[in-house]
C-alpha cells in the first residue's frame, strides 16, 4: 500500500481528515485489527475504533471504510 490510498482519501473528503484520521486510515489500510489500532491510537476502547471507521467513511461519501480501503488493496 502506498501513500496514495492516503492522498486519494484527503483530496476526496475536500482537506477535512485530521492528523489522527489519517493515521487512522493509515493503520488500517495495513491491516492491524481493531485491538492494535485502539492499542496505537490511545483509545479506551474497541468501540472508538469502529465510531471511528464511522466518522471517517462518512467524510469519504462511503457506506463503510472497508469499500473505500478495497478499492486500493
């Protein structure tokens, strides 16, 4: 995976993925499970992981992160 998928991501939610989003994105374009990203990412649970992949697929005009992430896989 290159830092294309990251690129392709920011330019088509118009600039708006944070830092941490894309570090999100990053993590999980990889392939770490829920339980290393919320370990990497400092969150409480594996509930914010998947709030997260919510958030971040809605920003993307997707229904679910995977269907953005398979595109480049």
């Amino acid at each position: 995976m290159r830092h294309g998928v990251l690129d392709e991501a920011q330019r088509i939610a118009g600039g708006t993925l944070s830092e941490s989003e894309m570090n999100f994105l990053a993590l999980y374009c990889y392939g770490f499970s829920r339980t290393v990203i919320m370990i990497c990412m400092k969150y409480s649970s594996l509930g914010t992981v998947s709030n997260k992949k919510i958030q971040i697929a809605k920003k993307l005009g997707v229904n679910n992160l995977d269907e953005f992430v398979n595109n480049y896989r």
